[in-house]
C-alpha cells in the first residue's frame, strides 16, 4: 500500500513539473519584455523633451534617443527611432507660418525595439526576438487667440496701477470691495 503511494505521487510529480517549469519561464519571460516595453516609454519621454527643447533638425533626436536607450541597457543597433511624418528639411513637428500667427504640426514619432526571447521560446516559436513598438502623438496647434471682454481695457488700467502708489492695500481692497489690511 505505502509503494503504491510512493508511486503516484513520483508520477504526479513528474508530470507536472515541466509544466511548473514552463509557467516559471513565461512569466520570467513575460517580466523582461515588461522591462523593455518600460525603458521604450522613458526613451519616448526623453525624445520628446529633447525634441521641445532643442533644435530637432537633421538625425540629432534620433541619436539622442539610441544613446538614452544604450544608458538604459538597451542594445542601440535593435533600436529604432523613426519619424511618422518628417516634413520641413528632417524638423518633425515645424510650424508653418510667422510669430503669433504660427501653426505647430504636432510631434508623430515612433521607437521600435527587438527584445530578445529566451532560448526555450525560441524553440517553441520560431523566432529570436519579439518587435516592441511605441508611438507617441503630440497635439498639433493652431494659432494664438486671445479674446478680451468690454471691460479687459478698466481691469488692466486698476490692475496697472498697483504696486506704484502708496496705497496699494486701499486700491486692491476697493476693487476687491473689501476693507484694506493694516500693514506694519
């Protein structure tokens, strides 16, 4: 009786380990493309403030953003940084027109990377790797408007004059309709 215990649970065992085996890997697996996936959106938001912040023309942005992934242990030659939309001599996102009157066409950029898969997946599917790609948007503008009301031009004159007289705390307090502080 205790023998044939012994053995049903050697075989229970046995069966199912390499399944236990296998969920462990997946989810080890599943944990490193996370990471990657991860590293791609801090690449994106560093690309994207470099963009607003420096003059995005010619491949500078895309270095950029193959040296921020090489800092975050990204293999930089699986890396790709690709404008959806480069118009206006390589400037992605220029604006068409003059000072206030400008229109901003908006960022539309992606950034791709193969993340390598562990050699158990690769004999299960056929590939090495596993393409991520992420894509980033950012709003396009129109041109600066601003409307003023009727009364815009007496509000600038009360607000103008505060600060260069004496009786600042009277002023406010009169266009606040409350009474002054005493000041010290």
């Amino acid at each position: 009786m205790i023998l044939k215990n012994k053995a049903q649970a050697m075989t229970e065992f046995v069966i199912i380990i390499p399944v236990m085996l296998l969920l462990l890997t997946g989810l080890y697996q599943f944990a490193l493309l996370a990471m990657d996936r991860i590293k791609l959106a801090m690449i994106e938001r560093e690309v994207m403030l470099f963009l607003t912040e420096e003059n995005a023309t010619g491949d500078k942005w895309k270095l950029f953003g193959k040296e921020e992934g090489e800092k975050l242990g990204l293999n930089p030659e699986k890396i790709g940084v690709l404008a959806v939309d480069e118009t206006d001599n390589g400037k992605i996102g220029a604006s068409k027109g003059i000072g206030a009157m400008a229109t901003f066409k908006g960022l539309d950029f992606k950034i791709t990377y193969d993340s390598e898969l562990l050699p158990a997946f690769r004999l299960m599917t056929g590939k090495g790797s596993i393409k991520q790609e992420t894509r980033l948007t950012s709003a396009a503008g129109g041109c600066f408007k601003v409307k003023l009301g009727k009364d815009f031009d007496k509000l600038f004159q009360k607000l103008a004059g505060f600060g260069s007289s004496a009786g600042q705390n009277e002023d406010i307090g009169k266009y606040l309709g409350k009474a002054p502080e005493q000041t010290k």
